[in-house]
C-alpha cells in the first residue's frame, strides 16, 4: 500500500486507458443523456397506449400493471447507455488507482475481507441482503492484508425493509495471540442494556468524550482497555464519527483482524452522468475519495502498532 500525491493524479490522467475516456466523456454522456429521453419518451407513450386500451376494455387493475410495467422497464432500457458511460471512466480510473498504491481493485462479486467475521457483532444476524462493491485489496509495508470496500447491509423484505448499513468498511490483518475479541457500536442510549453478541461484556473507558458516543465491548476486559489506551486509535474512531456527520462508525478487533465500517455516501462514483461535468472533476473526486480510504488505513495501521 502507497500513499499517492498530487503528481499521481497527472500521470493518472495522462494513463492511456484513462486519457481515452477522458477525451470522450462528455460527448459520450450527451449522446446517451438524448438516448435515455428518446427511450423514456417512447415508453411512456407505448406504456399509456397499452394502459387506455386495457382501461377501455375494461380491465382497469390489469391497464395500471401493465402500463407502470411498461415505463419501469422503458427507465431501465434508458439509463442502461448513461450508466456504461459512467462504467467507462470508472473502471480504469479506479484500477490505475490501485495499481499504483500497490493494490488490486474488483469492482464486485468478491469475498468482503473479514466482514464474515465481524458480521454478527457489528450488525446483527438478521441481514436479509448484502452488496459489496469497490474492492482495493493489498498489502502494508510489513506484508499484512489491506482492504477497503463499500457495502449496503438490509433488513426485513417488502415495506419492512431497511438498510442498517451503508458506507465504506476498512480491514487490516492483526496478529492477537489472545484470541479475544473487543466490539465498539454507536451509543444506542437506554438501549445499552443489549449486547451486540454472547460472550460479549461492557467495557467503561477513561474517556468521557468517547463515552459519549461509543460503547465498548469485549471477551477480555483489561484487553480491551489496553487496546483503547492509545489515544491515537480513540481519536481516529471520533474523526471519523464526526467527518461522517450523523453517520455511524463500528469497530471489531479480533484474532484474525481489524475491521471498521463507517456509515455514508457511496463513494468512488464519477458523478451523476444526467449533468454535465468536466472530466477531470470527476476522476479528481475519484482520486480524492481513494486517498481518503488510504489514509484511513493508514491511520488504523499506526494506532495499532
């Protein structure tokens, strides 16, 4: 893992991979943005047509299913051009990233580094759906494992459903001989009472401002307390809550790891493609939100040591 510079983002831009997008993007956005309207048009017209004809002979529930069926999929077939655009600046902009700070990047159907772990914890055991995308996977400089990805975690089906996380997560390999595992969740006010899994106990730390926002849970207390001894790792857990606003931010620190997931934006995204937008504007946000992710690594690798 190599933490980038400004002269990365020149060079990057100057990639040919990424170069040829970046001279095309906006004519290719424009085309596609008339496309969407074309086909948005043409569904909304077929899908009226087909619903006047089954209102008029008299199938009203049938007229409504099949004219909203019409235009959903008329919105899919539309923005399908506007979103292989977006697709063909990001896919090589964020593999170049990682390229150069030593990284892989997987833009989906990966295995989330640690998340199996963490999961029941951190967030529960009734997760009815997960999606991870953005995967940057390496190593540190002492040969440990590095991630970090984003995921969308929800709850329940139907009008139940709820998303419980969204955001970036960050994992680092950790050597523990313990075999102790320290949870840290968002203070949930009187419902501190529960605990996050068994085995699990409230652990009070010498912090009244981390108090404030954190509860502290572990298999082995003086561990735990050891752990968040070093201000350097409290202070990032608080930076991090409140760069992140009303975002949520939750921490696991196992045998095989570490992994914190901060709630948030989607991040690594070149912009909405329905504006126009210099493309070197977005593949800066591109290359911003990347060092981001690095520096947070970064930052959780040095509070560990």
């Amino acid at each position: 893992m190599i933490a980038l510079e400004s002269r990365d983002f020149e060079e990057l831009c100057r990639a040919p991979a990424v170069h040829g997008q970046l001279e095309t993007m906006e004519s290719s956005r424009s085309a596609a943005l008339k496309t969407f309207w074309l086909l948005l048009i043409g569904a909304a017209v077929v899908g009226g047509g087909v619903g006047y004809a089954l209102m008029l002979a008299d199938y009203p529930t049938i007229a409504f299913i099949a004219g909203f069926l019409i235009f959903f999929f008329g919105i899919v077939l539309a923005y399908t051009p506007l979103a292989k655009v977006g697709e063909g600046l990001k896919t090589p902009v964020l593999e170049a990233l990682a390229a150069k700070a030593g990284m892989e990047y997987l833009p989906s159907e990966f295995a989330p580094p640690l998340y199996p772990e963490a999961k029941k914890a951190l967030f529960g055991s009734w997760i009815s759906s997960e999606a991870f995308s953005d995967l940057f996977n390496g190593r540190d400089e002492e040969g440990r494992g590095v991630a970090a990805y984003e995921a969308v975690l929800q709850r329940g089906s139907g009008r139940s459903r709820h998303i419980v996380f969204s955001g970036q997560i960050y994992a680092l390999q950790r050597e523990s001989n313990s075999g102790a595992t320290t949870v840290i969740v968002p203070d949930r006010g009187l419902l501190n009472f529960f605990k996050p899994s068994g085995g699990l106990e409230r652990v009070r730390i010498e912090d009244e401002d981390f108090e404030r926002r954190f509860e502290v849970y572990s298999t082995h207390e003086v561990e735990a307390k050891q752990l968040l001894f070093s201000s350097t790792l409290r202070r990032l857990l608080l930076d991090l809550r409140q760069k992140q606003g009303k975002g949520k931010v939750f921490a696991w620190f196992g045998s095989e790891g570490v992994l914190v997931a901060t709630s948030g934006k989607d991040r690594f995204e070149p912009g909405s493609m329905f504006r126009s937008r210099d493309s070197q504007e977005r593949t800066r946000s591109m290359f911003d939100d990347f060092c981001g992710s690095l520096g947070v690594l970064g930052r959780l690798r040095d509070s560990l040591r």
